[in-house]
C-alpha cells in the first residue's frame, strides 16, 4: 500500500478508536477485516500505532498542539510504530520539519500528568495507596507493552519439552519467573500457525492468570466450577490441574464467550469441562450445585485496569462511576458463587483490577456479611500448590500482582475455606 494511503488509514482508524465507541482491539481487528489487502507489517503497524496513541493519549496531543492537519492525523504521526520511510515518504517537508520539533521536546520537563498519562480519577485512585515511587513505576509499566507469555498444557506437554520445540522453529522464550507452567516468548510470532499451537500443547495465556488458577489448586477428581469463566483461559488451567478427572464447570452470562471456548477445549484433550449459560448470579442453574462443589473461582467482571498494556483504551473509556457500578455486581456474584462452596470447600475471588475498591474493598465486605468463611493467606495457598518465591507475590493475605513488580498484568485474589 502508499504510504500516503496507509498513514490515511491510520488517521481513519484513530478517529474511531478515540471516540472511546467500542473497545480499540474490536474497532482495529474489523478495519482490518474492511480493508483485506493489508499486508501483515501494515496491519502490525496500524494496530501498534493505536496502541502508542491511547497508552500516551495526553502526552501527544500535548505534542500535537499547533501542527498541520487534523488532529488525528498528527496523533498518527506522532504515535506511528510503523517503517520510518513509511512516515518519510507520507509526509511533507513542513510536517517532517513539526515532527521532529515535537519528538525533541524533554518529557522529564513536562507536568507529572503527560508523562504517566493517566485520566485524573484513576491517578488520584492509585496514589489513594500507592506512594510517590511505587505510583511512578506502577504508571510507567503501564505505558509499555505486555510480554507474551504461554501456559504448557500439562496434559500433553512439559515446559522444557515445549521451549525446545518452539526453539527448533526460531521462536526463543524463557521460563517465567513464578508459573512452573509458562514461557514468555521473544517477539510476536505467529503462534497460531504452529503444529504444536493445533495440538493444544499450549496456549496464550499471561503468567498472572496462570497463578489464579494455581490458588485454586484443584485436584483431582474434584467438582469445581470456575463461575465467571469467560473464553476460558483458566478453566483449561483447572481442567490440566484435575488431570482431566472430576467435573468443571464454566458459568458464564455470555453465550459468545462460551462458544469461543469450544475450539480450545478441543484442542486442549480436556473432557471434563461443562459449559453452562446462566442468566444471572441466582439462576436456578446455580442453586441446583448449592452447597456440593469443591472449589470455586469467580474472576468477577472488573474495570479490566490490571491489563492496561495490552488494553489501554480501558483507562478512558472508564470512570469512578462505571467502576462503582462494577463494585456493585462484584458483591452480588460473589456472594451468589459462595453458595456453591461445600464444607470444606476452597472459594477465591479474583479480578484484572489494581483499584482497592474493586480488590480488597469487595474482599473486607464479603468476609465481614459471612463467617461461615474463614480467610486462607494466599501464600499458604500458593506454597500448597508449589508456587516458589510466593512471599514475594503478595500483600498481607491477598494475592497482589502488578505490571511493575511481577511482569505480569495486574492482579488481586483473596482465598476462603468454609467452615466444615
């Protein structure tokens, strides 16, 4: 494609992502599916340049003050992570000579706000908690990309087994530092078209999510259900963990989510995963498996602000009111999902949040309405399932992770046991 033509589209799809509509990864995988004959650099290029756009929204449109053209077009030029002789050849001489001006300017000398570009209700959220330093380095991860981590399918696979087949196909990875079950992978490979992709020897799946599952521990022949479930990357976790005995359940309100969860389930070997479409919390469904399961994972519906790297169109397209309305189902689910827990039965309550008022605030209420639960420490739990360094992975008695301190997207869970 021109240049010219590629960079119009760039502005296209900006103008359309920043009107905070519809997520940006839905909005960029349909212009790509608009516009066919894109070739893959150009779609990476498109897709990365939205994505530099919206994780440094205020900084550049700082910077784009008094430039040529529309103000999505020098969003685009500013933000642009394609060929730099693409952005060469798009431009003209008084453009390039404006750019360069703003790629020049000193971040370090600009207020705090442009450079952690963070919308101010959510900064005064994080530094509610968070001191000067832990806010600063939080703030920056945030600005970069995630790494691309895998989960092995313990059921057909191990990690070392997995690391040199990828290796033998020019994909380099490491172990990751907590998770005995993942791999970060160098780059963006195209993992999909892999052999060992098609056989369910892994799937992609951030270390994080990896160790929820493992703080569930389930075991063997064991009834669990994973109550938010989602397209399931952890219900396969738990699946692999029971060594495919037991029965898992997936609940979820989405009918969509659940069928995306079938082609991965086929590929995984699993055959003790049961999908079921609830309406609601207190579907009949639910009260039927009242007081009979084993352990229970509910991964609420959250802001989503754990995963800003890979998501940052989520930190605007919030605010302190959507955030109370999640706390308000959070509290419901939860509360309708312990029901489910028999004596003796493990619950855990997980979210993608960094916001106390979705973690430990949702945690403190529903330890408080039901003694029947007694708090387990997340270290405990997670040195049971053979987590190493897992002091290092929590907060008090919370599993607490964060994009600074672990490499992970953000996380929180915090552990129950019913009283027998």
């Amino acid at each position: 494609m021109h240049p010219k033509a590629l960079l119009d589209q760039a502005t296209e799809l900006l103008r359309a992502v920043l009107r905070f509509e519809q997520p940006a990864d839905a909005l960029v995988s349909a212009h790509c599916r608009k516009h066919q004959a894109l070739g893959a650099r150009e779609r990476h290029a498109l897709a990365e340049t939205v994505y530099a756009v919206l994780r440094r929204r205020l900084l550049f449109q700082h910077l784009a003050q008094g430039g040529p053209g529309p103000l999505e077009r020098r969003l685009a030029l500013i933000g642009w992570q394609g060929e730099a002789r693409t952005l060469e050849a798009a431009t003209d001489e008084h453009e390039r000579q404006w750019l360069t001006a703003a790629s020049a300017v000193d971040e370090s000398t600009l207020p705090s706000k442009l450079r952690h570009n963070l919308p101010d209700w959510l900064a005064q959220a994080l530094h509610s908690f968070l001191d000067d330093t832990q806010f600063d380095a939080l703030s920056a991860a945030l600005l970069q990309p995630a790494p691309l981590d895998l989960r092995v399918n313990a059921l057909k696979a191990k990690r070392d087994s997995l690391q040199t087949l990828l290796q033998s196909a020019g994909i380099e990875s490491t172990p990751t530092p907590y998770s005995p079950w993942g791999l970060r992978v160098l780059g963006r490979p195209a993992l999909q078209r892999l052999p060992a992709f098609r056989e369910g020897l892994f799937e992609v799946q951030d270390e994080g999510s990896q160790l929820l599952a493992a703080l569930v521990d389930a075991r063997r022949g064991e009834m669990v259900v994973d109550f938010c479930a989602g397209s399931g990357g952890k219900t396969l976790a738990l699946g692999a963990a029971m060594r495919d005995t037991g029965r898992l359940y997936a609940f979820d309100t989405s009918g969509h989510r659940l069928h995306a969860l079938k082609p991965r389930l086929a590929r995984s070997g699993l055959s003790n995963v049961h999908t079921v479409q609830i309406a609601h919390e207190r579907d009949e469904r639910v009260k039927r498996l009242a007081g009979k399961i084993d352990r229970v994972l509910v991964d609420a519906p959250c802001s989503g602000l754990g995963t800003l790297r890979r998501n940052p169109d989520l930190k605007w397209r919030h605010n302190a009111t959507s955030v109370a309305h999640l706390r308000q189902q959070q509290d419901a689910i939860l509360a309708a999902a312990a029901t489910l827990v028999k004596p003796g039965g493990r619950l855990v309550y997980a979210t993608c949040s960094l916001l106390e008022l979705e973690n430990e605030g949702v945690a403190r209420t529903f330890g408080e309405a039901h003694a029947q639960f007694e708090p387990v420490r997340a270290q405990d739990a997670l040195t049971q399932a053979r987590i190493g360094r897992a002091g290092e992975l929590v907060q008090g008695a919370w599993l607490q992770l964060s994009p600074s301190r672990h490499g992970t997207d953000g996380f929180f869970a915090a552990v129950w046991q019913r009283k027998s």
